[in-house]
C-alpha cells in the first residue's frame, strides 16, 4: 500500500507539512519515491534523563527532533537511513515499559512507546520499511552498530575503576565503543571508530586495549591516532538531544501514532 502513496496529492501535502513544521531548522525532506509511512510521539532515552520527541517513518529514513509547539513547530532534526538500523526489542522493567533499541553503526538509543499496542505498530513498520529497502537496493544490513550509551543517571560511580564518584569537577564521560560511564583517568585514551567519526574518540582502558591488540593482530595499529588527551576535553561529549528546550506544546493528552496506507481509501490517495 505504501507504494501507491508515492505520487499521491496526500503523501506530498503530509512530507510538506513536516518541512514546515521543522522550518530553517530542518533539510528539505521531499524527493522523489520518498514516502511519509508513519508519525507519533516516543520518548527518547537521552544521556542525562528521557525525553518526548517526535518521530516521523518515511519509506527510506527515520526523522525526529524536538516539540517546542505541538504538531507545529519542531527543531534539532535528526535524520537516520533506514538501511542502517537494526531494531533490538527491550524486556519491560520496574521503571520503562513498550520500548526498544534502534541501533545504526554512528548511534544507537533507546525509545518507549506508550503502549504495547503502539510499540508492536512502530517496529513492524520500520522493520516492513527496512526489509523493503534492503531488497530493492540489493545492500546487506548492516552488521557493526553503535552501542547504546548508559544514561548518567544510572552510574554514580566510574564502571571501570568502580572507585571514581561522579561530582562537579569529576566528570562523567562515555566510552564510545562500550557505551559505559567512565571517568576522565579510565578513558583518556582516543581510538579511531570510522563508522562514528573521522577523528578518534574517547575510550575507556579496557576497550583501548582490545581495540589496539585487535589493530595489531591485522597490522593496521598505525593507522589509528591515539594519543593521550586533557580531560578537560569531552571528545564531542554531549548529545545534542539533551540541550534544554523550551517545550511549550507538549501534549497534554496522549495522541495516537498515524500509520498511513494501512486503512486509507484509493480515492483519498489523489
């Protein structure tokens, strides 16, 4: 059903009202084949806390940013190719329930629904829209990813050394290969990651030191740049979802995610 969208007055009126909401702020998003599957509201897990953002599933990528007026306005447009991601589904704990993983090789989090329901919806369309894509390009998934980043409330202490607490002058910072909070002696260590960025990155110890006896293994140790740092430097430290937002159009009441296509009639397609 979603490739007769693909030309539809609906689909074209739908992807131009996400440009609009995004403003400036936002790239162009219509190009041709490009279809808007589905759009909702998740809640994002951030470094420092969760955070409601808004999700729009196109046929080829996934879209979020921040709600600073509902179904208005939104800004810091994220814009992840769907041949990237591989989806991990998440057990239901005492304090997060509906949620799961959307890993790409540059950056995986994770995000909760509001419902069961609505979580089974948003991982089969994007696992429908992924399949799709992998096989009308012909590519292979991807197999490296990311790992998930472990938020900074959940470590007081480094879990490294398990001994450094975390304080004003004493730092978090994140292991770019394990995801771990680790403080500023257990990971001044930088180790080239291409599929994250083209400088090298912050470590911790122990990832250091797997990562360059595997470099070494495959005689390739010299061409990874990894000298030792100031720890005042974060290494590109902060997520950019975490910058403080004036939320003025948070939804007061829950709103369903649209899926479209699944239930729309021929004629409303023109």
């Amino acid at each position: 059903m979603v490739d007769k969208l693909v030309n539809s007055e609906a689909n074209t009126r739908r992807i131009a009202t996400v440009e609009s909401c995004f403003g400036n702020s936002g790239q162009p998003l219509e190009v041709p084949g490009r279809v808007l599957v589905g759009e909702g509201v998740l809640v994002k897990m951030c470094r420092k806390k969760p955070k409601t953002r808004q999700f729009f599933l196109f046929n080829d990528i996934l879209v979020y940013g921040n709600i600073i007026i509902n179904k208005k306005k939104y800004n810091k447009q994220h814009i992840i190719p769907l041949e990237e991601v591989k989806l991990e589904n998440l057990e239901d704990d005492n304090q997060f329930r509906n949620g799961w993983l959307i890993r790409t090789a540059s950056k995986s989090f994770a995000v909760y629904a509001a419902t069961a329901v609505e979580k089974q919806e948003w991982m089969a369309h994007i696992n429908k829209c992924i399949e799709d894509l992998l096989r009308k390009s012909g590519k292979k998934a991807v197999e490296e990813h990311a790992a998930v980043w472990v938020p900074d409330g959940e470590a007081p202490v480094c879990m490294h050394c398990k001994k450094t607490q975390f304080t004003l002058i004493n730092r978090r910072h994140h292991c770019r290969k394990c995801g771990a909070v680790v403080c500023g002696p257990c990971s001044n260590k930088r180790f080239l990651l291409p599929n994250q960025s083209s400088k090298p990155l912050r470590v911790c110890l122990h990832c250091y030191d797997v990562l360059t006896s595997a470099a070494k293994n495959h005689n390739s140790a010299t061409d990874n740049s990894h000298k030792d740092r100031n720890n005042a430097d974060s290494s590109g430290e902060e997520d950019s979802d975490d910058d403080d937002e004036t939320n003025r159009g948070q939804p007061e009441s829950h709103d369903l995610p649209k899926f479209y296509g699944d239930s729309e009639r021929t004629d409303d397609l023109h």
